[in-house]
C-alpha cells in the first residue's frame, strides 16, 4: 500500500481542487489499478497529507510537495 498511496498523493499534487472522480480516471491512466482509491484517500487525509474541502482535494505542501508559492486559480 505504501507505493499506490504515494502515488495517490503524485496524483493530486499534480492536479489540485480534483474530485475522487478526478483523481480515480487520472490514476487509472497512470495504470494505478487499486480500486481501494477512496480508502486511501481517507487515510492520506486522515494523516494530514491530503485536504477535502466541498468533495475536492488537495495535497498539504509539506515534504516533496513544498512550494515556495501556492499558484493554483484557484486560491
């Protein structure tokens, strides 16, 4: 699980604001076949890496994720 969570998190990084709509049709294009998606989701965001806010996403920057500037249009 370890592997198919960082890539979950690869994922939302990359598109911030997705749905778990969003999220399940681009990891299946990365041929990310866990069909546990929302599962790992709850968890990513139950330890703090992931935010849901109105049924979207986005990753905490922390870590490899960190930026030194927030740009998404939708901040």
């Amino acid at each position: 699980m370890p592997a198919e969570y960082d890539r979950i998190l690869d994922v939302v990084a990359e598109n911030p604001g997705a749905t778990i709509e969003d999220i399940t049709d681009l990891a299946h294009d990365r041929g990310i076949t866990d069909t546990g998606i929302s599962e790992l989701l709850s968890k990513a965001e139950s330890d703090n890496d992931l935010l849901e806010f109105d049924g979207r996403y986005w990753v905490m920057r922390t870590g490899k994720y960190r930026f030194h500037r927030y740009d998404h249009p939708e901040t």
